[in-house]
C-alpha cells in the first residue's frame, strides 16, 4: 500500500498507477456479481432407453395423466403392464395390446388413442440432442427436442408423410426425474394437436390393482 501511493505522488508513475488499481477494482466487482449467479451443465444424449422412458434411471412404475385435445386419459404403468381410464371405461395394456376391462370379463379393444406409443414416448428423443435447455432454482429444468414430423407419424400411426417439418418436445424434470412431456402440434393434425403428459409417484406404485386371472378372457 505505501508503494502505491508513493507512486501516485511520482507523476511520472501515476497514469500507470492508477490505471492498475482500476483493473484490480473491476476484476474484484467482476468476481462479486459472477458469484450470485447459477450455472447449469447442458445434458447431451440422454438417454431414453424403453425401460427408462421418463427418467435417466430405470424405473418400473408411475401413475400418469394423458391430456390430448380435451380427452383424459388417466392410468397406472407397473413393470410393463397398464391399467387406465378413459371415457369413464377400464382398460388393460400388456405386449401393446389394449383389453377393455367389462364386468368380469376382458377382451381385445382400442381406443382412438395410441397409449402403448405414448407410454414408450422417451423413443422419440432418444440419441438426439436437445434444441434448448432451461433451468429453474426451484429444481426444475425444460429440455425442448426438435423432432422431424415424420418421425413422430411413423412412431405413433405407423406410417410416414412427406413433410420436412419439424416439431417441438418439451421435457420438463424436476429434480431429474421428468414430470411433463407437451408436445403441440396445432395446425399439423387434426386429430392431435395437443399432448400433454404427466407424470407422478414414480417408483412408489406397490402393484396394478389388477390380475387378469380373476377375469374371463372374451366378451
């Protein structure tokens, strides 16, 4: 400290003096305000393997609610079976095959929603990089996926189109474990143009509430 303000006091070592004891204060400031602020690694290549579709680590059960348009699909996912609601009827999902649950009895049905492919939907994002990540101090974090259009048809209808459009995936996780997928195609099918998926109670379902060796196969 007494060399620097000797040196003031040269005129010939001021300008330079001075000149280093401003560096020196907006380096400090600098440090200061960069210490407040949160710094998030963007994650690359998650991975989405089929037993690990809505978290990177493998889980086996969640309850989820489906909004898609202004239908509700409300269910259950237990080590690869499902048991869901959907028009006020009872179904039963196991090897991609839907079962309408009637009475005592269950039989082969379908619903104008893919389930089994919304249920697996983590495929569609699997080995791609996201577009955009944000994250929240709350814990929560929105990994948006560009998906080609055609992609998506032949995951969840089977067939491709001729479009080289593109649409958005939005993943949102908190504390990792991911919580909602929305995806928006308004404006591209009639059918669907809003999905919404919700997840909860991941990896805390004890059993499915349901043994198809209670019920008489057929209608």
């Amino acid at each position: 400290m007494k060399n620097i303000i000797n040196n003031l006091k040269d005129p010939k070592k001021r300008s330079l003096t001075l000149l280093g004891v401003y560096l020196v204060f907006f380096i400090f400031v600098f440090l200061v305000i960069d210490s407040g602020k949160t710094y998030t690694l963007k994650e690359k290549n998650i991975n989405f393997d089929k037993e690990e579709t809505i978290t990177e680590e493998k889980i086996d059960n969640y309850n989820y609610t489906f909004m898609l348009n202004n239908n509700i699909v409300t269910g259950t996912f237990f080590n690869n079976t499902s048991l869901f609601t959907f028009e006020s009827n009872n179904y039963y999902l196991e090897n991609n095959i839907t079962y309408v649950i009637n009475n005592d009895h269950y039989y082969e049905s379908s619903i104008i929603y893919n389930v089994d492919k919304l249920l697996n939907i983590g495929e569609l994002m699997k080995n791609r990089e996201e577009y955009s990540t944000t994250s929240y101090k709350d814990g929560r974090s929105v990994v948006t996926y560009l998906v080609p259009l055609n992609d998506f048809y032949n995951f969840y209808y089977g067939f491709s189109i001729e479009d080289d459009r593109n649409i958005e995936i939005a993943v949102e996780k908190n504390n990792n474990i991911i919580s909602k997928i929305s995806i928006d195609l308004t404006g591209i099918d009639d059918n669907l143009n809003l999905i919404t998926l919700q997840y909860s109670d991941v990896n805390n379902i004890s059993s499915l509430n349901f043994n198809k060796d209670n019920y008489i196969y057929g209608e």
